[in-house]
C-alpha cells in the first residue's frame, strides 16, 4: 500500500513539475505579434468595399469563449483590399495587459494540463466585425483566412500559433452577410456546409454582473477609436467572473465601449481587493490578539480576587 502511495505522489510531483506558464510574464511583459491572411474569393462579386475589424478567440469543448483578441481593423475601401482573388493582409501588436489576462484564462481552463494550457493559446474562432456594410452589393466571400500569433517576451520568442479558417470554395455557400454588424468564422467550419451566410451571432462571454458593471463605467472614462479594439466582449480577470455568471451581448452593452479603460479598472481594482484582504488580515490578526490579552489578564485577576 506505502509503496502505491509513493508512485502516486511521486507521479504527481512530476507532472506538477512539468506544468509550467510560459505565457505570464512575471518580469518583462508577454506580447504578441499578430498577422491575419485575408484570401478573397474568385467567386462573381466576391470582393466587398466594407471595413473590417477582426477579432481572434479561442472557445472551448462547450462553446464558451475564453478569451479575445483585437486586431486593428482594415479598410476595405483602400486600394485592393478584399477584392476578387487578392490577399489582404492584418498586423497588429496586442499589449501585455491583454495577454495577461488571456494567460490567465487559459491556465484556468488547463487544470495544470501543459497540452490544455498550449492549446489555448492557438486562435480557433474569428469574429468579423463589420463597418459600411450597408450596400446591397457588400456581401464578402472569403475563400481562407490564414492568422498567425507570435508570443513574444521581451526579446525572447515563446511560440507561434497557427490556424487556417477554410477554405470555402462553394460559391454558392459561406459567405460573410452585409444585414449583421458582425460574423464568426470556426476552424472547423468546412466547405461541405451548405450554408448561405456564415453566423451572425455575436461572441459571447459569461462574466458576473459585478463586471458587467464595471463594462458600464469603462464607457465614461475615454472617447472610444473607431478602430481601437473597444468593442464587446470584454477580457476581464478570472476573480471577476462568476462560476454562474451572466451573459453579455455585444448588442447588450453597445459597440463603443472601451476595452482598455475596462481592462485598467479591472487590473486597479485587483490591486485594491488584495491591498483590502492585507488589511482586513492585519486586523483580524490584532482584534484575535486583543482578545487573547484581554483573556490572560483577565485570569491573572482572578488569581488575586
């Protein structure tokens, strides 16, 4: 019996010491460099002068979106730009206050899997989110979107995460609507679904109402860039989400919202719940003191009574 005793602990002590986050940047910030490959297809009016912010994320074995991504947008009015066979191309940088947080996400949802924790990191799902689609004639087909995602820490390169989205050759079938302001593309989504249009449904996030509320506020604190990555849903630290949590729309909070003033109150206010715990502590700690001093001067008493 000792000896399977041992062979579990030491087996857990080995895959514990195997885990490792890469991804969080303890010293030096982890960035990423984003390129998405936009491959338009040469099927009759495939191409589309509309404007398009994308949005990398990744959802997991229940549909439930864990992290995104915002990618600088790209107009499509601009020289070929998602037009009929061309290739359009979006590069990007994503700070290291959105990293931190999709590290986060991703060390949770790993349970100390390394192979979970890898993985969720690689983009599976693109939103496509949509300006000055409201031409009859706007509706875009692509026929692959090729996206790529270089972790980087400081100066030292940590991974490369690849995905391909396609392709979708069927004219007749997967084409991004001009009726909804954005669509979602999966990795795997495939040709042989016979689907006019790609969904339409917006990402959506579980968070608590308590972050819900902190979205709100986020609003009021800087004009939001057309172009910015503002727009739901937002990242928000784990210690915010709730386990039975609400959800938010993008249709629900407004499209121009600002993700950065989100994410700041967010990571201050983390700041303020640790700083509160310390402080709650000290006192509990001195009250606990109190009473023990209080105890022994009051026995000594009795001693002389």
């Amino acid at each position: 019996m000792m000896k399977q005793l041992l062979v579990v602990l030491l087996f857990s002590a080995v895959v514990f010491a195997e885990f490792s986050r890469k991804y969080r940047g303890d010293n030096v910030d982890v960035t990423a460099k984003v390129k998405i490959e936009f491959v338009t297809s040469q099927c009759f009016q495939s191409g589309t002068d509309g404007d398009i912010t994308p949005h990398l994320g990744f959802i997991n074995e229940k549909n439930i979106l864990l992290w995104d991504m915002p990618v600088k947008g790209i107009y499509g009015w601009d020289g070929s730009n998602f037009e009929n066979s061309e290739t359009t191309v979006a590069k990007d940088t994503v700070s290291g206050d959105i990293i931190a947080l999709i590290e986060r996400a991703c060390y949770k949802y790993a349970n100390e899997s390394m192979d979970l924790y890898e993985k969720c990191f690689t983009p599976n799902i693109i939103n496509i989110e949509k300006y000055g689609w409201h031409q009859i004639s706007s509706a875009w087909k692509p026929l692959q979107i090729n996206a790529e995602v270089e972790y980087v820490m400081g100066k030292e390169d940590l991974a490369v995460k690849k995905t391909t989205f396609g392709p979708f050759a069927d004219c007749d079938s997967n084409w991004v609507d001009t009726y909804h302001k954005e669509s979602y593309i999966r990795s795997d989504a495939k040709d042989s679904i016979k689907r006019e249009y790609f969904p339409s449904e917006y990402f959506k996030v579980t968070i608590s109402m308590f972050s819900f509320f902190i979205t709100l506020i986020s609003a009021t604190l800087r004009p939001s860039d057309r172009y910015a990555p503002v727009t739901p849903p937002f990242i928000l630290p784990p210690w915010l989400a709730g386990r039975n949590g609400y959800v938010i729309e993008a249709r629900d909070v407004g499209p121009r919202f600002n993700r950065a003033a989100a994410l700041d109150i967010g990571l201050r206010l983390r700041e303020l719940g640790d700083e509160f715990e310390r402080y709650m502590n000290d006192a509990i700690q001195e009250e606990q003191e109190r009473i023990h001093n209080n105890s022994f001067w009051s026995s000594m008493m009795h001693l002389f009574v």
